[in-house]
C-alpha cells in the first residue's frame, strides 16, 4: 500500500504530507515522515512530527512506522536543541477527544521551553492514588502486556 493509499481526504495532516497545503513550515522531513511548525505553537520551535500515511494516534501505529517516527522525533529534537539550545523539552501526543487530541492523525508534539515561556504546567499538581489501586492497575497492565 502505498502512502497516498492509506491517506484520507479530509484529513488536514494527510494534506500536508501530500504537499496540497503549503502553509506550514516543514523543518525536516524523510521517507515515512514529516516534520512542521504547527500554525499556533507553544513556543519557538514547537514542531509536529507526522507519519505520512494516515495513522489515528501513537498506540495504532505499527512496525516498522512506529520505529521511525521515534528516530525522526529524536533527530528532529536534537536539531532543536543544537538550533535554539532550550532548558527543557517536551514530547507530547494525545489519543482520543477526552486527552485533548484535536487532529485525528498521529503527531509527536516536540516543544523546546524555558523558563518563564508561558507554556504551564504539563501534570496536575495533586495526583494521589491509594497504593492498593496502583497495585491492581499495576497487575492489570502487566497481563495485558503478556498478551501482546
């Protein structure tokens, strides 16, 4: 299947991995991948690793795609870093509506900080489990693991 093959038509990232809009800034790209400034970044620098062919989020990404967008957000990152030199760096994705995902095509947010950028807190402050209930979950993901 070829990448134009398994890209949708309505989707806004598969028109930029098809070249169709040229209002973003792509800062790199290769094969399987693309990389670009989103229209409304973070902070200098904020940019958007895609997979060229049309992928909904990071956990239905498959071998060897998933491989290679990881080795194009660390060079991609790295460049970013010897660019802009940043104190910090984030790499954010999201998977569904309720993790705040708003384009439903895989992308690896990398976004240089510093402090005092404006970008705020990435965690919730208070983040208190009983350590009974992170047993359980810990034993539920560990079979799930065994499955795969």
């Amino acid at each position: 299947m070829t990448a134009s093959e398994s890209q949708t038509e309505d989707c806004e990232f598969c028109a930029i991995a098809r070249g169709e809009d040229r209002s973003v800034e792509i800062v790199c790209e290769g094969k399987t991948w693309l990389a670009f400034f989103p229209l409304n970044p973070a902070t200098p620098g904020h940019t958007l690793v895609i997979p060229r062919v049309h992928v909904r989020d990071l956990w239905q990404a498959k071998p060897p795609l998933d491989a290679e967008l990881m080795t194009a957000v660390i060079r991609v990152g790295q460049a970013i870093e010897a660019a802009l030199t940043p104190e910090g760096m984030n790499l954010i994705t999201s998977a569904g509506e309720t993790a705040e995902q708003t384009v439903f095509h895989l992308h690896l947010h990398i976004v240089p900080r510093w402090k005092r950028d404006g970008f705020g807190r990435i965690w919730p402050v208070d983040g208190k489990f009983e350590d009974t209930d992170l047993k359980d979950v810990a034993g539920r993901i560990r079979a799930a693991c065994v499955g795969l």
